[in-house]
C-alpha cells in the first residue's frame, strides 16, 4: 500500500533549529504520512536527523541566497514532486510557499503556508535597487499564494494580525503553532 505523501518547501538550511517544523514532521510521519522535505544545505548547520525511515530529503547545495539559489530551488521542487503523488504541501515562510503555490496549482494539490519569518511592506520599502525589486517581487508572489493556501501556520496571535493585514490572510484560516517542540 503506498503512503499519504507530504511535501515540505524550506528555503533554508536549519530545519534542526526550527522546534515547530521538527514536532510538525514528527507528527505527520506518526500519522502515516511519508514527507518529502526540499531544503538548502550548509555543512555549518547541524542537519537534521528524522526519528523515522518515511522522510526523505532533497537538498540544494547553499550558495548565496541569490536569484540564481532561488531557481534552483524553484526547479528542484519541480523536479522532485512532478511525479509524485502529495495529499499536499507545505511551504515554509516566502519562497516555500511561492514553490508549494506554483506547484499545488499545476498538480491541483492542497498547500498549507508555514510562516515563521515576516517581511512586512514597511522593510521593503526600506531597502534600495535590485534588492528592493527582488523582495518586492517576492512579497507580491507571497501575498498571492498565501491568499490561496488552504491554511496558515503562525506562531501567534501578534504575527497573525501581521499577515493579516500585510498578506490579506484570513483569521479564521490561520492555525496557531508556537515555535517549540509538541510535548
């Protein structure tokens, strides 16, 4: 019998360091899910080591996070879930909901936004030049995406009040997760 499969999008390399997203995997895999995680890799962050054989990792050698890092990730999400079957994703903070997003509407697949960094509208417009563009650019295809997740995760209530009015997120789509272990 094959596994409910789950993709998980993080665009960083510290999975280990993320309590929530360590519980959010733990539970998923006790659940019978099988989690596929893509996530960038770094020698000088300890990796994570999941407590069962259902997760497996795709991992995107760290340069710097720049537009080139950024397709990469982009096209090995795609790569890696075309063709697979997902009961749905889950893409963490900007870019894994823009991948869980692009990829959710091709395959016609549920995707959950995993939010555990904000950048608001007011540190954009601090910012100047292609970085400005690049981060604009970015919250634009965050704001789309996570308007359209069939839920979003956030670690309180003040940070729900953020998306809310940056992001236009719905309160009552949002789960409230605090970023530490489950027990």
């Amino acid at each position: 019998m094959l596994k409910k499969r789950v993709g998980l999008f993080l665009y960083y390399e510290w999975l280990s360091l993320a309590p929530s997203l360590v519980s959010a995997v733990r539970v998923l895999t006790e659940k019978g899910y099988a989690v596929d995680i893509l996530q960038l890799r770094n020698e000088t962050v300890e990796t994570f080591k999941p407590e069962s054989d259902a997760v497996t990792f795709v991992s995107i050698k760290l340069g710097k996070l720049n537009m080139l890092t950024l397709l990469n990730f982009f096209s090995a999400s795609l790569w890696r879930s075309l063709f697979r079957r997902y009961e749905f994703f889950i893409g963490v903070d900007h870019e894994g909901i823009i991948a869980a997003g692009i990829l959710g509407t091709i395959k016609r697949v549920p995707y959950v936004y995993y939010s555990l960094e904000i950048l608001t509208k007011e540190d954009i417009a601090c910012e100047k030049g292609i970085k400005k563009v690049f981060l604009t650019t970015r919250k634009l295809l965050e704001n789309y995406f996570s308007k359209r997740a069939d839920a979003t995760v956030v670690q309180d209530k003040y940070r729900g009040e953020v998306l809310t009015q940056d992001n236009g997120i719905r309160k009552e789509r949002m789960i409230f997760v605090p970023n530490s272990y489950y027990f």
